[in-house]
C-alpha cells in the first residue's frame, strides 16, 4: 500500500474522532458528486459516437438516469463550483468573475450555505476530495471552514503553480500538505474518497469528489491507453471513466446501493483538448452550450430507474435544494436559491421545474435557456464581446431542431424572439446590483498581458 493509501486511511480515521458515527435503523440517502473537471460533452460515449471509451459511465447510464440538457453552473471553473455548492447563481456569491487566481485573495464567503452545511441537520456528514478553488488564502481556506468535515485535495487547478495537497479535518487547526506527483493525482483523490465512505457507511454522507483532470495539462497514469486517436486526453478520461466504475462497485460491496445516489457531471465545457460534441463553442465560450451544457448522469437503484434519458432543462444549481427534499429537509430559509429541486426529474423523467435558465459571461447575462428556446444576446468575435442584436443580427435558436446553435430563427418566430428578449431584459435589472463596480487588479494586468502578447 503507497504513503497516499496510508494518509486517506488516517484521515478516515483521525475524521472519525471527531464525528462519531451515529448508526440508524433508516435514514436519508447518501449523495457522492463525482465532478470532473472540463469534460466535454462529447468526451463521454453515452452522449454519441466518441473516440474515447468510457464503457463504466455507459453502465451508470444504463443503470440511471442521463440528463441530455444540463447546464454547469458556469462556464468557468470557479464560478460553476460556487454555483454548484450554494444552489445559487454565482454571482450573488462575489465569485461570477473569472476564475481564482494564485494571488487573488477572493473566496467563497462563509456567510453561504453550501450542500455540507445545509445536510447537517440530517446528521450528515460531508468531505471534499479533490480541486477546491474556492479560496485558498485568509478566511476562505480550507474547505472545513464550509461545512466539510474532512478535505484532501488541491486548491485550485492542477495547471497552476505551486502545487501541493492538502488536508483538513474539521476541528483541528493544522493543515497538513503533501508533494504532488501529478500522474497520482486523480487515483489519491479516489482513495481518500473512497477510505472517507468506508469509514462513514453506517451514516447519512456527502462525498463531492473534485477530480482535477481532464484538465490541461494531461498527466496520463499507467496503464491507461495514449495510443488512441484521443491521445493522451483519451487516457486521461479512461482513467475518470475507470473511477466512476469503482465507486459504484465500493457502493454495492458496502451494501449502500439502494441508500445512494451518485451524480457524475463536469463543471463546464472541455478546453482546448476535448470534445464539446455537436454542440457549439468550448469552455469560457460566451452562452454556447459548448461551453455550458456537460454531461450529467445519477445513479441510484431502486431511487431512480434504469435506462432513463431526458430533455428537461437543469442546472447544477438544482443539486442542493434536491438533496434536501431527498434528504427530509425543509427548504432553506432566508437564502435566495436559483436552483429547483429536480427530483421528480430524475426520478421520473418529469418535466423541468425551470421555465428559463440564466447564462452568463462573467458577471454578464448573455443567454436565456427555455425548454424550446435559447436566446443569446452577445457573441466573441476577434477578442471583443459583441452585442449582436445591435449589429441587426438577433440570435434566437430552436433547441430541439438546431441544437448545435447554427442557424438563427428570430426572423420567423417573432413572438417567441420577444418573449426570450423580455427574460433577457430581467435578467439583467435582477443581476445588475450584484456586479462588482471595477475589474479586480489581477484580471486587469491578466487581460492587459494577453493583449501584449496578440501585438
């Protein structure tokens, strides 16, 4: 067994001390996230035709439930997992603005009910395994101080410099911090992952495991296949696919699958390696769906029934207020919630509780998303953000007959270009007071450096 095998055992253990485990004849489901980060909507064969295989995430898909049509939080890193975490659109959290830099002091606030906070009532008990990046200086670090009771993982993507992995318990001031060997990364992640179910089987838990990859640069671990037309991201997302398959595996040897559900998803668009499918544009890419709409599959025998797929739109915001419901919890009180409880979607296949969603660039609404309908108000053209409607040309597409987003109908639905316009127009007047008045200071030199570097 490897030093990391070692450290995920004592971290269970040391956890373990300080959360005692509280058997129960019943209780409320487990809910583990495994979020992938920059997996593109077409890097998963269950969506289509894809080069690389991911054979485990087909069999979640038969087993479960597909979402065809959901939207990550954002299309951005930070921004899409303040989102998922808060059940709220991450603006209204300080955090809609680019993504976490090294030197950038900004942080989840801890005023924000985050998923392991809010199931604690139902006596659960929630660790974060994996990319956190949420804050890593001051008050914001480490994740314990969220509601997590346990935390091993880095802090922001595994691209930035420098890099180390560390852990937290809740309750203990040390933080504790770890060389990275990259090819390693996503394999300790799912050891501390899977040592925390191991220790907390016989209670309600939250597990987000927040793989770091396949985000760029690739760190292949052995044995997985390079050789493929995918290359190295190809063995990257094997590996992820191989994850998911034992996580599922863990839980029915446990005998936790009918008291589990599992979610894989990503946390926006691929980057520049990837495959966003049919679907148009990539991460950070304006309101295309290449950039939002990412895979989504649940997983939880005897919850939800196999073989399921459907269109109804979702958001990662949905996830908090729905493990609530599923865990017996009241709504959240005196917190403004952009997410809907989409159990019955999942469940059943129901239609969705949204009638639109708001997409974003930065702080900006730039997309309306109806079940029927999507409207996008500015495009990227040469480096600038162009608001297209006043250039003559309105961007209104039919998702159901167009869904790569290639050919406007504004021309030849009027009333329905009106409407959408109108949910823009909201968006905008709700949103508007929570944008911060000035770029900050690290953004600015960030974007002054790109321009340099264009001339």
């Amino acid at each position: 067994m490897n030093r990391r095998h070692l450290l995920a055992g004592a971290a269970a253990a040391g956890l373990g001390a300080v959360v005692p485990v509280q058997a129960a004849a019943k209780r409320p489901p487990n809910f583990i996230v495994i979020l992938c980060d920059d997996l593109g909507y077409g890097d998963v064969s269950v969506y289509g035709p894809s080069v690389i295989k991911t054979p485990h995430m087909e069999r979640m898909a038969r087993e479960g439930m597909v979402l065809t049509d959901y939207y990550a939080p954002a299309n951005l890193c930070t921004p899409s997992r303040a989102g998922l975490l808060t059940g709220r659109y991450p603006i209204r959290t300080g955090l809609g603005y680019e993504v976490i830099m090294q030197q950038d002091d900004r942080g989840l606030p801890l005023s924000e009910v985050t998923i392991a906070k809010a199931l604690k009532p139902a006596g659960y008990v929630s660790g974060l395994f994996g990319k956190w990046h949420l804050g890593h200086l001051g008050q914001y670090w480490p994740p314990t101080r969220h509601g997590f009771d346990a935390f091993f993982g880095i802090p922001y993507s595994h691209d930035m410099k420098p890099l180390s992995l560390y852990e937290a318990v809740a309750g203990r001031e040390r933080v504790d911090s770890f060389p990275v060997v990259y090819p390693e990364l996503q394999q300790t992640f799912h050891a501390h992952a899977e040592a925390f179910i191991e220790a907390h089987k016989d209670r309600p838990f939250f597990v987000e495991m927040a793989l770091s990859a396949p985000h760029l640069p690739e760190y292949p671990h052995a044995p997985y296949d390079q050789t493929t037309p995918a290359g190295p991201y190809g063995a990257v997302v094997q590996e992820l696919d191989d994850i998911v398959g034992r996580v599922l595996d863990k839980v029915r040897s446990l005998g936790l699958a009918e008291d589990t559900m599992v979610i894989l998803t990503s946390d926006n668009g691929p980057w520049f390696e990837g495959s966003p499918g049919w679907l148009r544009e990539r991460k950070g890419g304006g309101a295309y769906d290449g950039g939002y709409r990412v895979p989504f599959i649940a997983w939880a025998p005897g919850r939800i029934p196999p073989g399921g797929r459907v269109s109804s739109i979702a958001s990662g915001v949905d996830l908090l207020p729905t493990f609530l419901n599923l865990a017996g919890l009241p709504p959240l009180q005196g917190v403004t919630l952009d997410g809907r409880d989409i159990t019955a979607v999942l469940t059943h296949g129901a239609p969705s509780p949204h009638e639109a969603l708001i997409l974003f660039d930065n702080e900006t609404p730039v997309g309306v998303r109806t079940q029927d309908w999507k409207y996008i108000a500015s495009a990227y053209y040469r480096g600038a953000r162009l608001p297209m409607a006043l250039l003559g040309f309105e961007e209104l597409y039919d998702v159901k007959g167009d869904p790569s987003e290639n050919y406007s109908v504004a021309a030849t639905h009027p009333e329905a270009l009106k409407m959408m316009k109108a949910r823009m127009e909201r968006a905008k007047t709700e949103f508007a007071p929570f944008k911060h008045a000035t770029i900050p200071l690290v953004f600015q030199q960030m974007h002054q450096a790109f321009a340099h570097m264009q001339d």
